[in-house]
C-alpha cells in the first residue's frame, strides 16, 4: 500500500464514499485558502489588491508548468476544458485539410471541430473505436498527408482507458496531437511532451475547483496555431492604450487569451498543484491504482461485468465501469447512494472514481453494498 505524507490526507475533507472523482473532485484546503483569501482582498479593495491579485497569476503559471514539464511561457490559463479546446481548433481555420478525433469523446473534444469546421477550419473525421480503445494503429488509418490535427482525451471518460501518447505523436506524422487531459491530469502522471497541445479543466482529478484549468502549447505548434480568438490581453503592450489595435500576439501561450485571464482559476489551479506536490504525483498514481484494483476486486466478487478495455496496467488510469447482471445501473447508483456510496450513471454502466485520499476500507464498503 502507497503510503502518503499526513500533510497531503490533511488537506481533504470529502466523505469515505466519495467515488465520482470523474465528474467533479472536492477541492482542497489549500485550495479554498487561495480564493477566500483572494476574494477577502477584493472585497474591501486597497489601491494594490488587484495589482496583488494579478501577481500571483505568475506564480499559479510556474506551478502548472511543473507539473506539465514545460517553461511558463508555454502555459496559459483557459476557465474551462472547452475554451482551451476551442482556441487550439479555431487555431486552425483556414489551413485546409482535416482534423481526426474519436467518436466516443466526451462532447466537449468534438464541438469544438465541429464548429471549427462550420467557420472554415478542418473537416472533422470521426473515427469508430468499437472496443473503446484509441489505439496508436487506428488513428494511423486515418492521418493522411492533409491531416491538420488529432485531437483525443488522454483518459476516457466512461472506460478509463488510457491512451499511449508517444505511440499516437509517431502515428499522427505531421498532424498536431492535442490532447483532452482533463480525465487524466492530477491523477496520472501527465507531461505536455510528446503531445503538442494540452488542455485539461481543473475540477475533476486537480480538485482545483471549476472555472480552473490549463492550456499548454509546445513548440511543435507555436506557429502553425493561429491566434484567432485572441483578444486584448493576449497582444503585446496590451496595455498601451494610444497604440490602436490591433497589436501583435504576446510571444507566450498567453497568447490564447480571449481577455482578461481567469485570475481566480489561476490561483486554484497554482494552489492544486503545491497539494499535489506535498505527496507527488506519482505516489498520488500509485495510491489510485491500488483504491482502482480494490474496487475492481469488490465488484467481480458481487459477480458484476466490467467494462475493460485494457490489456496492459498503463492503458488504465482512475476510472473503473461495472453492471451487475439483472439490475439497470440507475438502480445500481440508487442501491449504492443509499449506503453512502456516491457514484454515476455512464452509457448504461455504473461508473467509480477515487481518487488517492480515497479510505482503503471504501472498497469494502463497496462489496457489502451489493447483492451477493
């Protein structure tokens, strides 16, 4: 059993039957410290609480990047999964060719094509993956020389499987890879590299809260992505009121600003990541893994299907699926709301996520709850 540090468990408060990690995750002390503080400071304003506010936005910046491995610069801050999502796909209007994306994405990984599409971007290429799984040769099948972008989530919502990354940079060839991180990031070990594009909400596996999350752009697709919702503050000398716009992009993934930046998520996401570090991430995995096999023990005992498409430990991340034979999983989460056991409803499985402050006993908890 992955042993963490008192001070990381500290910071929790969420009841022992908490399950639905994938939807939303309890945000931390530390967490709730940075925005009451923030908002007591604007509140009754001094001339520099703002200013103080905005500060702080560096510092929430460098943290992501830690995280993600990349320098600051390539980090900006977006209040949601879609807005990051949205700026990488209108990026592309006018480039011509086509973007791949797995059918069975959570929707918000496909609006943003389609919409893209509508305006003059990429033809969206929806591919079937009937197994769930977004393999490395299948979306080779479908990049072709025009392919602009391959865009899919690093964890899936539903089955939990998880993509390998470097096997889908070599498949993409020239293609942009972004990734939709949000199932994934603070529970797995999660670099921008080898990807070009990653974004990810923050209120699920972070447990920044919502209006939080992260944009991080490499190299690779610094100058084939175009600013194209960029508004006032991602320019240069944004603040140079007498020099008539427009100006040009800021030379930083701040660069994908619609406006002013999210400050408040910003200070969310920056205090997650000092929680994560207080125990580190890949502890904070392994502690998931082992909550993830416990519960996936419990529920075959109960003799329940589960949903796996994985075939190795590394396609597998916080997410487990299971029904139980004879019984709709609607009434399974009903069964299981009653015994304190908080979990979803997903395409007809029942769906649990814990996370690493997840009680070892829940799985338990989990097994007595069903039929034997």
């Amino acid at each position: 059993m992955t042993a963490l540090p008192a001070a990381y468990l500290e910071q929790f408060s969420e009841p022992p039957g908490y399950l639905e990690f994938a939807s939303t995750g309890p945000v931390p002390r530390r967490v709730r410290e940075a925005v009451s503080g923030a908002l007591e400071a604007v509140a009754a304003p001094r001339a520099s609480a703002w200013e103080e506010v905005a500060d702080s936005y560096d510092g929430a910046l460098a943290a992501v990047a830690r995280l993600l491995a990349v320098r600051p610069d390539q980090v900006t801050t977006v209040p949601s999964t879609s807005a990051g999502l949205f700026q990488a796909a209108f990026g592309l209007i006018g480039k011509g060719g086509n973007v791949v994306v797995p059918a069975h994405e959570f929707p918000a990984n496909i609006y943003p094509w389609l919409r893209a599409a509508e305006a003059g971007g990429p033809e969206v290429r929806l591919i079937d993956c009937p197994d769930g799984r977004v393999t490395p040769e299948r979306v080779a099948g479908a990049v072709d020389e025009h392919t602009a972008a391959v865009s899919v989530s690093l964890v899936d919502f539903v089955t939990g499987f998880r993509v390998d990354v470097a096997g889908l940079r070599a498949a993409c060839g020239r293609a942009l890879l972004v990734i939709d991180a949000i199932q994934g990031l603070g529970a797995v070990e999660a670099a921008l590299d080898p990807a070009d594009v990653l974004v990810a909400g923050g209120q699920k596996w972070m447990r920044a809260g919502w209006g939080s999350g992260v944009m991080a752009v490499g190299e690779g697709a610094w100058e084939r992505l175009a600013p194209t919702l960029t508004g006032w503050w991602g320019v240069q000398e944004f603040l140079d009121f007498g020099l008539a716009p427009p100006h040009a992009p800021r030379d930083t993934a701040g660069r994908f600003q619609e406006g002013s930046p999210p400050y408040f998520g910003a200070l969310q996401m920056g205090a997650a990541v000092e929680v994560i570090e207080l125990a580190g991430i890949r502890a904070i995995e392994a502690a998931i893994r082992e909550r993830v096999a416990a519960l996936e023990e419990a529920v075959r005992a109960a003799g329940a299907e589960v949903l796996a498409p994985w075939r190795r430990p590394e396609e597998r991340a916080g997410i487990l699926c299971f029904r139980l034979p004879g019984e709709e999983a609607a009434a399974t989460v009903a069964r299981l709301a009653e015994a304190g056991l908080v979990v979803s409803c997903r395409s007809g499985w029942v769906r649990v996520a814990p996370h690493a402050s997840t009680p070892p006993e829940t799985a338990a908890r989990l097994g007595e709850s069903l039929p034997a």
